[in-house]
C-alpha cells in the first residue's frame, strides 16, 4: 500500500519527465520547447545537405561548360545519382543504427563526412574525383544526417506530425532557392574552387549546432530486440509494401527536374542566369509545397494529400517536354515545386501513421528508402 500511495504521490512529476525523455508507452508531446528545437535542428540540417543536393543542377551545368568540357551531360549527371541513390539505399543500415543508438554519434560523423565532402569537391578536376568527393562521399555524408533527423521528429510529433515534418523538409527548399542563387553568382566572380570551400563552411556552422538540436524522445532499442519477427511482420505488412511500391514509383521520376531544369531552360533558349535561376524558383514553389501540404496532411488525411501530390507532380513531368518558352518554363518550376514539395516529408509521415511501435521508425523508414532507391539512367532524357 505505502509503494502504491508514493507511486501516486510522484506520479506528476513522472508524467512531467516523460513529456520530456519519454518512454515506450508514453504519447508524443506534439510541441513544447524541447519538440521545436527538434525541429530547429532538422530545418538547418534540409538546408545544408538537401538543399545543396536540390541545387545539384548548377553544378551539371557549370561542370558541362567549364569544368568538364567534352564529357556528356548524362555521363556528369551520375554525380548526382549517386548522391541520391547511397542517399535511398543507406536507409537500410542508417534507420536500424538510429533506433538501437540514438542521433548523436549518427549526427557528429556525418557532419564530418559530409564538410570534408564538399571541402574535397573544391580540390577536384578530373570526373572520378567528383565522383569520390562529391558522388560517394557525399551521398554516404548525406544519408547519416538524413535519418536521424526525419526520425527523430516522428518520436515527438503525433497529430501534429506532417506540420513539424513539413517545416523540417521546408529547410531544403528554402536551401534550394539560396544556394543556386549564391553558387552561380560566386562561380563567376571568385571562382569554383573558393565557392565551393565557403559553402563547405556555411554548412559546418549549419550542422554544428544541429548535432546538439537533433535527438530521439525515446530510449534507443537495444540490438537483441530487433528479432526476425520483427522483420517478418515488417515486410508482411500489406500497407508498408503497397506504400514502398507506391514510393518506388512516385521517386522513379521525381528528382529529373532537379537535375535538368537548367540545362533544359539552356536548351530553349533562356540565359545562363535565368536558367540557374530556375531551381530557385521550383524550390520556392517547393517550400510553400511542404508548409501547406503538412498543415492539410494532419486535417485531410497523409495518405489523401500524398496521392494528390504525386498525381498532379507526375502529370506535370509528363507535360514538361511540351514547355518551350521561358514562361511556361518557369510556370512548370512553380507548380512543380509546389507539388512534389510534401512528398519526402509525407512518405515520412505515413509511415509512422501505420507503426505501431515508434521505436522502429528508424528501421522502416530506412528499408521503404532503401526500396525505393536506384541508380536511374539519365541518359535516357533528352533537353
């Protein structure tokens, strides 16, 4: 009796200290200071690496010109899909290492991997040392920041789950409209090398501190509990399988304008600087994407807005070879942004809607990306 009578007495000041740490039974506080700090950390984290990741366009057609005159387009081009492909493959071992250790070692290398990345890109010259430096090295960067950061928020965040999600992917957009903007005005006046090394610095002061902002709610899983049950009632799971091949599907296609808005403005007709110009546009329109579809994703459904967003963004691909002049150009990268936007923070977001154990969130988001992941052909696209 007298356990039971001081396990009530205490009882407030547990349910105060579980908002903060959180245990396996306890609800996401769905705000607070500690939550949005969470979400702090993860918009500077879009910023430095996805962002710069979206503007990977601005280097395919600086390296088509300058750096790497002679070498095809889609040859260059496999710079940027290995990026993206370690980005989705890594999944598989950066999702399971999150749930059993937690952020804090997953943030600090990858921080030092992906600033030594960029700082190698701006010594290199030749194309296998940008697909070292900038390919591989990058990617792999890119994907121990990935993770943590887009699984983290899951452990905090409930009802609110698609606003928080969509503020934290925002950071890519709003990184996708400053460094086109910064890389094509610099690459012109101090040169490739030092543009390079300043946006190598600018992300270390980005994700230094975000190394301190970006942790888990929950205990870290230990190693044993992930047992092969567990692995069978993932992939026996008919709504993750049938969401992962929706996914595979919807990323088949989504990062082409990405890569090739730019040389495609180049192609017909537009300037150097309006072409560039173009992904900051598209990703202008990207980041009103991800705030707005968040916000309708926890009224209207995730599922609802993810499959509006995917039809609209893949009719608009479709209709892209038909956009010839500069204003049905630059119409394309508007609405395009808008709705692809939600998509990599709303597959996030569905998948925790359909896990009942959060502590796993790690793992099934890292094996639907690793699903989805491939090395695309390119050179199968024509400007």
């Amino acid at each position: 009796m007298g356990t039971s009578s001081s396990s009530r007495s205490l009882s407030p000041d547990t349910d105060e200290r579980t908002k903060e740490t959180g245990t396996m039974d306890s609800p996401a506080p769905d705000g607070g200071l500690r939550a949005w700090l969470v979400v702090l950390g993860g918009f500077l984290t879009y910023f430095a690496t996805f962002g710069l990741l979206n503007s990977f366009g601005v280097f395919q057609v600086y390296y088509q010109r300058e750096i790497l005159q002679g070498i095809s387009a889609s040859v260059i081009s496999w710079i940027g899909s290995i990026q993206l492909f370690l980005l989705f493959i890594g999944g598989m071992v950066v999702g399971p290492i999150f749930d059993t250790h937690g952020s804090k070692a997953l943030m600090i290398s990858g921080t030092l991997i992906y600033v030594l990345s960029v700082m190698f890109t701006s010594l290199s010259s030749e194309l296998y040392q940008f697909i070292l430096a900038q390919g591989i090295m990058f990617g792999i960067g890119d994907t121990m920041l990935f993770y943590p950061t887009i699984s983290a928020i899951s452990h905090w965040f409930d009802r609110k789950r698609g606003l928080a999600l969509g503020v934290v992917v925002a950071g890519s957009s709003v990184g996708g409209i400053c460094w086109p903007f910064m890389l094509d005005r610099l690459f012109g006046t101090i040169g490739f090398a030092w543009t390079v090394r300043i946006a190598g610095f600018m992300c270390f002061a980005l994700l230094a501190p975000s190394c301190l902002l970006i942790r888990p709610r929950l205990p870290p899983r230990k190693s044993t509990e992930l047992s092969m049950t567990d692995i069978k009632t993932i992939f026996t799971d008919r709504r993750y399988n049938l969401l992962t091949a929706a996914m595979f599907f919807v990323f088949l296609g989504m990062f082409i304008p990405f890569y090739y808005l730019p040389s495609y403005g180049l192609a017909h007709g537009m300037s150097l600087n309006m072409s560039n110009n173009l992904l900051a546009i598209l990703n202008a329109g990207s980041f009103a994407g991800r705030i707005i579809s968040g916000i309708s994703a926890d009224k209207l459904g995730r599922f609802n807005i993810t499959f509006i967003c995917a039809l609209v963004a893949g009719i608009l691909v479709m209709c892209l070879h038909s956009m010839r002049d500069a204003t049905a150009i630059y119409v394309f990268s508007v609405l395009y942004g808008f709705f692809s936007g939600g998509l990599i923070s709303l597959q996030s977001a569905c998948v925790a809607q359909i896990t009942a154990d959060i502590n796993m969130i790690g793992v099934k988001i890292g094996l639907m990306m690793a699903g989805v992941g491939r090395l695309p052909d390119w050179r199968r696209i024509d400007c």
